[in-house]
C-alpha cells in the first residue's frame, strides 16, 4: 500500500515516516502541494497524507486540484487549525477525513486502515493478503502460492516485526510434532522468495527470518 506524505516540517515528515514503514506502507515524501500533484502525475498512491499549511500551494488547494483532475486516491488532511469551521472547509474541498494535530499516532494509523479499508488486509509495501479469499497479489498482480507457502508468508506478514526462527517457524506452520529436516524451512523460504521477490523476506544470521528491514 502506498502513501504520500505532503509535509514541509521535515522532522515531522520523518516520524510520520518512520512509524508508517514499521506498519509495512511504501511511503514517498513531498514538501509543498505542488510537488504532490507533480508526483501523483506520474505515481500511484493509495493515500495522500497532507498538511493544510504549505508553502508554494496549500492543502487545501491541492486537495481540490487532485478531485479536479480526477485522481484516484485517498486524502486524509493533518491541520494545527482547531476550528468546527476549518474542519468543514477540509472535508468540503474534497479531504476523505481530518485530522487535528498534535493527534495520536495510533489514531492516525486507524484512520488510514479505515480509509484504505486495510483493517481485514495483511501487507508490507505491494504485497497484499486477502485472508479472507487466500489471494495474494504483488503490486496488483495476483500470484499463485502453494498452501505452505501461503501460510508461511501470513505467519510473516502477521509479525511484520519480529525476528522469526526457524524452530518457531517450523512448529507454527508444519506443527510441533514435524519429524523432518528443519532446513524445510529455508528451502521453503527460498521458493517464496522468487515469487514475492528476494527483498522481503530477510536472513538474520544466526538468528532466523524478519519480513523486510524495519523490526
């Protein structure tokens, strides 16, 4: 799932980061409004998570340019402003929600899972699991994994985290009484490697497997 971030307070821009790749969203960053519809001009986002007061062109300009132009995307619009009339002005422009700062980074987090309707979803950047359905799709391209290989990235993608060993691995998705070699593990790893791609899932030496590097 990806999520612009239009801020121009570049601390600010930081932590939001920081805690968005922790949850697995693929985050770009922008300082002024400009720029947002300059970059959703040759990218896709899901999300555009937006500052009402920037420089060069605000937020609330930029959300109406993007509902103009007909861009298919979310906005959920962060503001310092605390007035019941600023915050119809946000929903009014086009904003999906609102949000006043300071705000709680888990309430933001909620916020956007309600938006992107990400609450049932299990996924790290464009890799989405549909429990649900048992679908799994890579940047919108459906692949086809066995039912090892499908438990095996849920366990990833539901400790997204952790540093997993292979005993823990092996006892969650073969069971505690598997009487095999444990070096299924990595063999099975290595097969849902090539169809997700060899960046997800890392080796930590010595220790086991993390999905991605932010744990």
């Amino acid at each position: 799932m990806r999520i612009l971030i239009a801020e121009d307070d570049l601390d600010m821009q930081k932590i939001l980061k920081l805690y968005l790749q922790k949850e697995g969203y693929e985050v770009s960053l922008v300082c002024n409004g400009r720029e947002v519809i300059d970059f959703l001009a040759e990218n896709k986002v899901d999300l555009v998570l937006m500052d009402w007061m920037m420089p060069v062109q605000d937020g609330i300009k930029t959300c109406r340019e993007i509902r103009l132009l007909q861009i298919p995307t979310k906005i959920l619009m962060l503001t310092a402003r605390g007035e019941n009339a600023d915050e119809i002005q946000g929903l009014v422009c086009g904003a999906d929600d609102y949000l006043r700062k300071p705000f709680d980074i888990q309430i933001l987090l909620l916020r956007i899972r309600k938006l992107c309707q990400t609450e049932n979803l299990l996924f790290y950047g464009d890799i989405v699991l549909n429990p649900n359905t048992m679908e799994v799709r890579r940047n919108g391209e459906k692949i086809l994994l066995t039912k090892t290989e499908y438990e095996l990235l849920k366990f990833f993608l539901s400790n997204k985290r952790s540093i997993l060993s292979r005993n823990l691995i092996l006892d969650h998705i073969w069971g505690m009484d598997f009487e095999g070699d444990i070096r299924t593990v990595d063999t099975t790893i290595r097969r849902l490697r090539k169809k997700i791609g060899n960046d997800v899932i890392q080796t930590r030496i010595g220790l086991g497997y993390s999905l991605g590097e932010n744990i």
